[in-house]
C-alpha cells in the first residue's frame, strides 16, 4: 500500500468470525494474539482491518484513523471493473508493527478494497 507517497508493507484482516454460540469466551482475541504472533519477526509495518463494531479490536492494541482511501471498485457478481473508489473510511483500524508510523493523509491500496 502506499500511504502519503510512501509504501508500506500490510498484513490485512478481513472476516474474522466467532459463531454466536462461542462468542463472549475470548476466541477472538485468542485470535489476534495469534494473529500477532505470526507477524513477529515478518517485514510488516501494520495490520489493517475494517471494523463495524470497534470494541475488540480497540481491547486488542488497534486504533481508528481516519484516511482517504483510494482503492479499485469491483463488481464482483459480473467480474467487471467499475472504477476508483476515493473517500474516508470510517470502518478503517490499524495496529502498528514494525517501526513505521502511521500518517493522516492519503491511503492507496494499489489495488482492491478488502
């Protein structure tokens, strides 16, 4: 991703699930964690997720920002492109891990949004 001109390198999240019946048992912390552990000793500068519900995500060490995001619009159902996509996501959170720091400014995903 590039953010601000400069090119970062991103582990991103996207649909973690605890079915109804486990949640409020700290799996899905117990997830991060391990989410976590896996980056240790890997180049990423940030792990990267959208998030509705902020509470876990905030409990576990990430933190809103707010950016413009560019990104490729798909439509899936026709495997068609629609264009570029060019607005702050509010949804967007993000936990530092390398030695980078994140900046407001501009977020290009160089690619889709996931």
């Amino acid at each position: 991703m590039n953010l601000s001109g400069k090119i970062i390198k991103v582990l991103g999240i996207i649909d973690l699930c605890v079915s109804r019946e486990s949640r409020t048992k700290g799996i899905a912390s117990l997830l991060l964690l391990e989410i976590d552990k896996y980056c240790e000793k890997k180049d990423i500068d940030f792990l990267l997720l959208f998030a509705d519900n902020k509470t876990l995500y905030l409990k576990n060490g990430y933190k809103s920002v707010k950016n413009k995001c560019k990104w490729l619009k798909i439509d899936v159902r026709n495997q068609t492109i629609l264009g570029i996509g060019y607005e702050e996501r509010n949804e967007l959170m993000i936990k530092k891990i390398g030695m980078n720091e994140w900046t407001e400014g501009d977020l290009d995903f160089l690619g889709y949004l996931y």
